[in-house]
C-alpha cells in the first residue's frame, strides 16, 4: 500500500510512498471503517494460514511516519474506537 501527504490535499503532487505496517503478510484492500482527529479504523484483508482474513487496524497519521498498527487485542480495539468516536 501506498499514501502521500500532501500539504494541500486538491493539489497532492507529493510522490507515494509505501505505508509501513506490522502486518505480515503486507494487507491489502483497506478500507476506512471511522476517523476522527487525523486517525483512522481500518479494515483490511491479509493471508493467515492457507486463506484470506479479514482484520481491524489503525492508522495515525498525526505520526511522523503514519503506519498501519494491526489490532490484535480487545484493549486496542477499545482504544482506537473511543479514539474515532465509536464509544
């Protein structure tokens, strides 16, 4: 997956750049599930064993480098919805 940062979002003539993850294999069809304050909850899919799995993530993109962190607990997944507004 590739982002840019742009400075004016109607103009975006910043080159992608790979969005890094923890995510192993890399995902693949994210989609936006919320966002909030320049973060966002994700879906996305990735292979897990020998077939496609859906799984949760979060993007901040405040961060330096935004990168796409895999939610792997209920504390996560609690603390990026109260983040993006789901609670």
């Amino acid at each position: 997956m590739y982002f840019a940062q742009p400075g004016d979002v109607a103009v975006a003539e910043e080159p992608l750049v790979p969005l890094p993850s923890d995510c192993n294999p890399p995902p693949r069809r994210l989609r936006v599930l919320n966002r909030a304050r320049q973060c966002w909850l994700v879906t996305y899919f990735r292979m897990e064993t020998d077939r496609e799995k859906m799984f949760y993530g979060f993007i901040d993109w405040k961060d330096d480098v935004p990168n796409l962190r895999e939610i792997r607990t209920v504390e996560a997944m609690n603390q990026a919805c109260a983040t993006v507004g789901f609670y």
